[in-house]
C-alpha cells in the first residue's frame, strides 16, 4: 500500500498530514511525497524528518500541477493500493485503515474519502458559512446506499483510493486539466464502468480559513473548469451533466438584477466585516453570503481592488 501526497510549497502546512500519517491504525505503508517545484524549502524539511517515517521517498520535479504530481507519485509508488492525500490535511487515525477495508470488499473500485472543514469557535463567520455549505453538500453522498456514480460520479483526489491497476487502466490524472482533474478521471471512471464510493469514516479534515476574496477566486476557477469539461464531454454523461448544467444555463432578467445588486463593492466589504454580520440572524447572514458571492463567483462582476 501506497501514499502519495502532492505538495507546492507546503512546507508550513505539510506537518500535519505527516504526524497524522504516524498515528494511523495502519502502520505497514509507503510514503511517496512529491516536493512539485517547491521554492520554500520542503524537499530539505521533508529530507531532515526521514528518520521519523518508516518508509518516505521524496521526488522533486519541476512544477507540473496536481495532477502531473499526482502522477508522477503513483508512478514511482510501488503498491498494489494507492491513496492519495493532500498536503493540508489532519487525518482521523482510522482514515487509512477505512480506506484499505473498502477495497478488501470491493477491489476493483475508487473509494472516495470524506473531507470535513473544521470550524472553530474563533473561526470567521464566512468561514463557518462555507462549514454549512460543505455540510449540505455532501448530505446526499452520506445518505446514499452502493455506489454514488448514479447521483454523480465524484470523488475529491484530496483524499481517496485506487488500486494501482485500475489507475493505471484509467490513464491516471489528465495532466492537459489545471482544476477539476478529480471530475474529470470520476467521469471517465462512471464511463468504464468503475463503481465510485464515499467512504464517510474515511474522514480528513481541511483546515482552510479564507477569505471571501479568494474563496470567490477559487468558485471562479471552479466554474471555468467544469465548463471546460461540459465541452470536453460533449452530452457523454448524463450524470454529471444535470450537476454541471447550472454553470451554463442563461440567468434571468430579475437575478440578473439582483446579482448585479449585490454585485457593488459595498456588499463584498460588508460581508468582510465580522462585527457587522454578527449583527445578522444565521439565516439572513449566509443568504446574504449566497447572493454576494453568487454574483462575484459565478456571474463574474468585478472584484474592487
């Protein structure tokens, strides 16, 4: 059994996957981390923290992106399993012991890991909105019985696993993609017929606390990549399609209005303000997260300098 953890300058985060990786339950486990054109350092923190890992391999490479990463670390992993993780997490210490009991019952499967924000008390109220908006993401997943590939066919390369095999079969990561590389290998899995599982106690937590700004960065990013995929996939998977369809429907003429309402700078720098959305219920706070970062993330109005 493999792990692979693709890192870019993760050398102030990357501890925490590390020390969650030596409290497993499951200690017999390669590690393969794959330093990808770091400047700040990890391959050197990665190379003094050696001798605390049973089995670590480094490979250091020019910047490739994630899923060249990704697949520049299964190919030198020597499992018959591989698990991916990313550089940012804290694993639950039964997370990998989860992952390898799927695939004892069902081989010849991807087995989806499920990641959780943490959100503190101290947290921002943004922050403990995305919380909320992650929670009611996944409820379908979470109820679901068998396979998701008929909900969708989704798992998040943050945390998952495949036999080596069956990656291999599947062509490993699309290396042309900069985002949603994990849709787009979930997709072609549903396409060959490859049963997709969430594995909800597989459980990684994200510690990720940002700002609106570049939370509204990452959902442009995000809807730039599945309407490149919509084109790729060209009415191939119906599936996903009735999940991505939104990106591309037309907006009509009263959100419209509304979007570009709460599309005014004013609304961006209220919604960063914590001691004023404080003031707000929880309902009519996150609605109001909803419409501002609808506007900006989704429907491109112009993020003030």
């Amino acid at each position: 059994m493999s792990v692979i953890i693709a890192t870019y300058n993760g050398r102030h985060k990357i501890e925490n996957i590390l020390s969650s990786l030596e409290s497993q339950s499951v200690k017999d486990f390669e590690l393969v981390v794959v330093v990808d054109g770091s400047s700040d350092g990890t391959a050197a923190f990665l190379q003094e923290r050696m001798s605390l890992l049973k089995d670590l391999k480094v490979i250091e490479q020019v910047n490739k992106g994630r899923a060249g990463a990704r697949n520049a670390g299964a190919k030198m992993a020597n499992g018959d399993l591989l698990i991916f993780f990313d550089d940012d997490l804290i694993l639950e210490p039964n997370c990998m012991e989860e992952h390898l009991g799927h695939h004892k019952s069902s081989p010849e499967s991807i087995g989806g890991g499920r990641p959780v924000m943490v959100s503190e008390p101290e947290s921002s109220y943004f922050h403990k909105y995305r919380s909320d908006l992650s929670s009611k993401w996944e409820k379908p997943l979470l109820e679901a019985v068998g396979p998701v590939n008929k909900l969708q066919p989704f798992f998040t390369a943050a945390n998952f696993s495949i036999p080596r095999l069956l990656f291999e079969q599947l062509g490993g990561f699309n290396e042309s993609l900069t985002d949603a590389e994990d849709q787009e290998m979930a997709i072609r899995a549903d396409q060959s017929g490859v049963p997709i599982y969430y594995l909800s106690k597989a459980v990684a937590y994200h510690v990720d606390e940002l700002s609106i700004t570049n939370y509204i960065k990452r959902l442009r990013q995000y809807r730039e990549a599945h309407l490149e995929l919509l084109t790729r996939l060209d009415g191939k998977n119906e599936n996903y399609l009735a999940r991505a369809v939104p990106f591309s429907q037309p907006v009509s003429l009263l959100r419209k209005i509304v979007y570009r309402f709460f599309g005014q700078a004013i609304f961006l720098r209220l919604s960063e303000n914590d001691r004023l959305m404080g003031v707000l219920p929880e309902s009519i706070r996150h609605k109001f997260f909803d419409w501002v970062t609808t506007a900006y993330g989704i429907y491109h109005m112009r993020l003030p300098l």
